[in-house]
C-alpha cells in the first residue's frame, strides 16, 4: 500500500493552501467542488466540507488544494487538516470516483502567457468555435453563457475567442498567479460539460456576416484589398499565435496610412506600437513600395 506524505505549500492567494502529496491522486482530472452536494463523486472533498471553514477544494494531480472561509486563519489549522488528509490517505480511502459521463467531452486546457501583460491565452487541446468572437463586457456577452460566466468573475474586463483559445483580459485588481487556476478550470469544465461556448444563433449570424466578404470589399481599391490579403496571409497567423487578431480598417491614398483594428492581447498591449513598427508596418512597406508609408492601430 502507498505511505502519503502531504506537503504544506502556501499560494499567492492567501486564502488558498496546498497539500502536496507524493504521489498522484487523480488519472491525469482535475476536479473542483464548491460545496459537499457538488462533491457527491468524491468521497474525500465530502470529508473535508464536513469543517466548517472550507470553501472550495481542488484535486489535480499530486495535490489538494482548499480555499478557506476568513473565519479562520490557515496557520492555525493547516496541521490538523494536513494530519487529516494523511490520515485518510494512507487508510486507503477513495479520492474521486472517475467513472467517466457520456456527456463528457474529453478536453485539456492549458494558460500561456501573451506579449500584453494584462491578457492570458487558454489553449484547449481541440476546437471550441469556429470563428473569432470578442466581448468587450457582459451586455456583449448575450450570446456566450461562457463568455458571460467569465464576466461574472469581478477581475474579468474582456474576453476573445477563436478556433482553440480564449484570451482573457483582467483588471489589474488581481495577479494572474492569484485567478490562472480558476479561470483554466472554469473554461475546462464548461467545455467538458458538453455546453456550447457559443450559441448555434450567434453562430449563425457570425457565418453569415463573414459568408459574403466581397459584398463588402467591392469598394475597396485595389491596394487597400492587397493590404487585406497580406495581413491574413502573413500577419494574422503571428499574432493569434499571441492570442489576439488584426482587423484591415481603411486605407489613405493621399498619406499613404493604413488603419487596422487590433483585438484580444494585441489591444492595449504595451508592445504594440513596436510590433507595428517594426514588424507590420515594415512588411508592407518591403512588400508594396512607396504605396504604403505608416501603419496606425486601433483598440478593438
């Protein structure tokens, strides 16, 4: 029988604690439970809802980590639940019943950080929209119950989709260090669930927006609809790779300025101006002479 050793590690969140232990707990799941009816699977996050001063508890790979009420502090009762969770560890006692739902979709998400400090990117290991969609707060968010889940997070300014990501921007209120973990697994089980990230409706109306570009482009001149064609071929791949997007704006024969609109990390990202100009605006101007002599960017 394996002999568990917990570890006490402190987070940057004060009312978090870690219990490491040494050796795994779940089959590569991750679990979150907010109170003892939402822990009816697990046998051990029942137990420890049974003090009265957890909150919510996690159970990832090697460790457990509890969010406390404030009626306590963790220094005063960090041991005892340590002895505890060792206690029932090495009596062999279920962790989590991983019988898998038929609902579940198998689904990992991970957070990579982005050139703009302010917004983080959660990759998932499969396709979760099948366009770009932004929302710039809840009001927007009418058609995304995730989009409107994140916005209910106090620490939520903006959120951004496409193909395989969700890049989040935050107020500066909190560290990501501090809200990484609940974002990452609030997008995790949503996706998991089966529910739809975006509903088939705004689906519909993205499609048909985007169905027909040429109804829209048939104005444009020539160069401004050879700017559009590098900016999806050469740059758009680049800076979704940071998890945001470049839209073409307008094109100014007389001065020679192209607009573009930037959203997801690239909006207010404080390295912008430098990717502009020594990245976008230097391409264009190597690939289309003197039609083009500077590139102003837009917040989306």
């Amino acid at each position: 029988m394996k002999e568990y050793v917990i570890t006490v590690v402190e987070t940057n969140n004060p009312a978090i604690l870690k219990f490491e232990t040494n050796h795994f707990l779940t089959n590569g799941s991750n679990f979150e439970f907010k109170n003892i009816d939402d822990a009816k699977n697990s046998p051990l996050a029942q137990q420890l809802f049974y003090l009265p001063f957890i909150k919510t508890v996690y159970i990832s790979g090697n460790f457990i980590a509890l969010e406390r009420f404030d009626i306590v502090d963790w220094p005063s009762v960090k041991d005892e639940v340590a002895q505890q969770l060792v206690e029932y560890l090495n009596a062999g006692e279920p962790i989590v019943n991983e019988q898998e739902d038929n609902k579940k979709v198998a689904v990992t998400i991970y957070a990579e950080i982005t050139p703009n400090p302010a917004v983080m990117k959660f990759v998932a290991n499969r396709k979760i929209v099948p366009a770009m969609f932004e929302f710039k707060n809840l009001d927007e968010a009418k058609g995304s119950d995730m989009a409107k889940k994140l916005f209910h997070l106090p620490y939520v300014k903006e959120v951004f989709m496409d193909e395989n990501y969700v890049s989040i921007t935050k107020y500066d209120v909190a560290g990501w260090d501090e809200i990484t973990m609940e974002l990452r697994e609030l997008i995790r089980n949503f996706i998991a669930d089966g529910n739809e990230v975006v509903s088939s409706e705004e689906v519909a109306v993205k499609s048909i927006a985007t169905s027909n570009p040429n109804t829209e482009n048939e104005t444009l001149d020539d160069t401004s609809q050879e700017i559009i064609d590098i900016l999806e071929e050469y740059v758009k791949p680049a800076v979704a790779s940071d998890g945001g997007n470049i839209l073409f704006q307008s094109y100014e024969k007389e001065s020679k300025t192209v607009n573009v609109i930037l959203q997801g990390a690239c909006s207010g990202c404080p390295s912008s101006t430098y990717t502009l100009k020594n990245g976008i605006e230097t391409m264009l101007k190597n690939m289309m002479g003197d039609k083009v002599s500077e590139v102003v960017a837009l917040n989306g």
